[in-house]
C-alpha cells in the first residue's frame, strides 16, 4: 500500500514517533502555499513528506540515520510522483 494512505488503516508505526498524514496535512495546508517548499530535516518514515506531495507542495527532507526508515521512504514510487 503506498504510504500516502498507509496511515488510513490501522497499523504499527514505522518510526517511534511516527506522526500521521492527516495530522500533518492541515499544518502544511495552512502555511507553505501550493507550490512552496516544506523542509522535513527529520524525515523518519516520511510523513511530512507525503503530506506535501498530496498538497502540491515541494519537499526537501534528509534521509534519516535509522536505515529502515530510510527503507520505507526509498521504497516508495509514490513520493517521486511515479504512481
């Protein structure tokens, strides 16, 4: 299931302090207008990241230390545009 809606379900989170989509949505909808940049420096599982592709927004975030978050993101086409 693409991460984009993998917090829709329920399920274990990915990171310890993995925040949800929704949740993050509405922070990202009200300031950075479509377009702008959102800069996550804490990626994680990459909720923010997400969160602003499906708002059209850019997004610069750094790969996170613990290499399996870093797995969830990398390996998932829908964050780069490709499903």
């Amino acid at each position: 299931m693409c991460p984009c809606h993998r917090l829709a379900i329920h399920r274990e989170p990915a990171a310890p302090d993995e925040k949800p989509v929704a949740a993050l949505s509405p922070l990202i909808e009200s300031f950075p207008r479509p377009g702008d940049t959102v800069l996550d420096p804490f990626a994680g599982s990459g909720s923010a990241l997400f969160a602003s592709k499906k708002l059209d927004r850019n997004h610069i975030c750094w790969v996170d230390l613990d290499a399996r978050h870093h797995a969830i993101v990398a390996a998932e086409p829908c964050q780069l545009g490709a499903s």
